[in-house]
C-alpha cells in the first residue's frame, strides 16, 4: 500500500494464511478488524473446486497501521516453556506504538 493512498477509503484484501492481520488504530490493536473466513491456500482454490476468492474490505482511517506476522510469533515458547501467546503479542505491538518504536511509515497520513 502506498502511504495516504487509501485514507479514508476502503481497501480490499483477501488473507489465505493464517492467523488473520492485526490492525492497529490509535495505539491500540481493534479485535477482529481483519479477520475473514477462511480460504485455501494461494494457487491451490482451482483444483479444489473453491470458485473465486472472498474479498473482504476494512476502512483505513490516518494512522491506522495493518500487521502481518506469522503464527510462529504467538506459538513461540517463553524460557518456561509457556507459549508467548496472542495476549503477549499485542501488548508488546502497543506498547511499541505508543514509544514510536515501529519501524514502518503509517498506511494513511
């Protein structure tokens, strides 16, 4: 997405991997925001019969920023052998977004 491109304006996507994208909006992440039904795998819909893929839209408001990450993320373990965990997750996104420590520009300005 080129920054300020969509501002205002709703953009369409369609996610086969999982888990979903998180969208954050003023510092804090939005439950669900881009969560779609799930979809096969990229290349593969055709042969499975799947017909075309769902797009599914989300309005991107200035400063609203979308994260992509892998579920290796959630699913990695603590020194305890506990997993970090979604909750985890997102609290370390907040909190580097209210100190300004993520690295990429915005989606809207």
């Amino acid at each position: 997405m080129t920054p300020g491109r969509h501002c205002g304006r709703r953009a369409g996507k369609t996610f086969a991997p999982r888990p979903p994208p998180l969208l954050i909006r003023n510092h804090q992440v939005v439950p669900d925001a881009l969560a779609s039904p799930p979809q096969p795998p990229l290349g593969i819909a055709a042969q499975l019969g799947a017909g075309p893929r769902q797009i599914n839209e989300t309005r991107l408001l200035p400063g609203g920023r979308v994260l992509l990450y892998t579920d290796g993320v959630t699913e990695a373990r603590m020194t305890d052998g506990t997993l970090f965990g979604m909750e985890r997750f997102t609290e370390a996104i907040v909190r580097a977004t209210v100190a300004g420590e993520l690295p990429s520009a915005p989606a809207c300005r």
